[in-house]
C-alpha cells in the first residue's frame, strides 16, 4: 500500500533556530499515528509543516505521491488537509450554525447535509446551533473548532492537543468523537495529545521525537501506558 503521506528529510525552524533535523515519515491510509516526546521536541512544528503553516528549509512533503512542499496551508485544504492548531480557531461573536457554514464556503455539496453529520459525530452541539460560540464550555467549543475542520472535504487530519485543558470526562468524550469520524470518513490522522492514557486506545502507532528527530516508533499503543518506558522517552 502507498503512503497517503510523506515527509522526507524535513529540515525547518523559525529564523536562526532549527527545529526539525531531517525528519522523515511515511503515514499509510486509515492509520492513526502519534506524536510524542517533551516539550519543544518539534511535535507541533512538525504538524506546522504537514499542513503548509510552515515552509521547509530542506525536505520535501508529499501527499498521495505528489511533492506539495511549495503549497501553501490554504491550498493545501483544498487538497484534503484538516488542521486543528493548539489556539481554537473559532469566531466567538459568531453562533455556532454561522461558524459551521463559515467553515463550508469552498466545499462542494450540501451544507445541511454535513452539518447533519458533524451534529451526529458532536451532538453537544445541537442545541447550541443559535448560541454565540463565544459563551460555549471548553469542551464545547473543541467540539465546534474539530467541527469546522470535519465540514470541509478531509483525507488527512492533524490534530495538535484535540483535548488540552478539557476535564477527564470532555476529553474523553472529544476523541471517542474524533475515532468515530475518522473510521467512519476514512480518515488518515496525525495527533499530538499529551493525554496519553485516554488516547492509546485511539491510535495505531506511536512516533517519538526528541531535540527534533524521530528517535523511536512504536507500532503497540499499549506502550503509552507504560511508565517505565516513557520516563526513558521523555527523560532519556
């Protein structure tokens, strides 16, 4: 089976300070794939590169083969990216019906239609279609902000802290939502989760960084419960 995604010695950074060095990854279909490792390693300016947030200096990302290095983020959602960054990017003035037919404009086919579904995926949401998002819980509003993402066309989504200071029980709630979209849109995803107990059961294989490399791969999620082994990860 052919990757659907590639990143092949990926050099990047901001300015003088190099953050990547020579990265390289190869994500099939419908695989599930985590990042870990201590903070500053490079997760999420790895995530920045996939989704064409931020230029390489070196190395080429390639999406079912072909080399969309030079494309950037907003093209790229038109080639099937969905990009989930740490800071919510929702309009909080707006309701959450305005926010989801905002997120729709460049899709083709029925608004109601996907609005229906991403209802069903995060059915907290429902009743909140006439509510300002601004006034949302936090869970809420990651339910809304994931939502946005999931109403454009999607083959390849990069999710960077989906569950970040919600409580046990809204994060739980995020990424049983999160799986059930993926298995059921065919999804291939890339995360970064720092809640690795309620996420091992979510992924296929785990990737560690380290000082900007991959250093490890795990293809046993159960490693993520795995004290011992993660102290060494994380802490060398």
């Amino acid at each position: 089976m052919e990757p659907i995604l590639s990143a092949q010695g990926i050099v990047a950074g901001y300015r003088e300070r190099k953050v990547l060095h020579k990265v390289s990854l190869d994500m099939l279909p419908g695989e599930s794939v985590l990042l870990i490792g201590p903070n500053g390693c490079g997760k999420t300016t790895l995530l920045k590169v996939l989704a064409g947030v931020l230029r390489p200096e070196q190395g080429r990302v390639l999406l079912k083969g072909t080399d969309i290095s030079r494309v950037f983020d907003d093209r790229r959602a038109l080639l099937g990216f969905g990009y989930l960054m740490q800071t919510q990017s929702i309009f909080p003035s707006l309701t959450v019906d305005e926010n989801l037919h905002l997120s729709f404009w460049h899709r083709n086919g029925n608004f109601k239609d996907q609005r229906e579904y991403i209802l069903s995926a995060f059915p907290m949401l429902k009743p909140m279609l006439a509510r300002r998002a601004g006034v949302l819980s936090g869970g809420e509003r990651q339910a809304l902000a994931i939502g946005m993402v999931l109403m454009r066309d999607v083959d390849v989504l990069l999710l960077d802290e989906p569950t970040a200071g919600l409580s046990p029980k809204a994060a739980a709630t995020i990424l049983q939502a999160v799986h059930d979209v993926k298995v059921k849109m065919a999804l291939s995803t890339v995360i970064v989760e720092h809640n690795l107990r309620l996420v091992h059961e979510w992924v296929s294989r785990v990737l560690v960084m380290n000082q900007g490399r991959i250093v490890a791969e795990e293809r046993d999620p159960s490693v993520l419960l795995d004290h011992e082994r993660l102290q060494e990860y994380y802490f060398g």
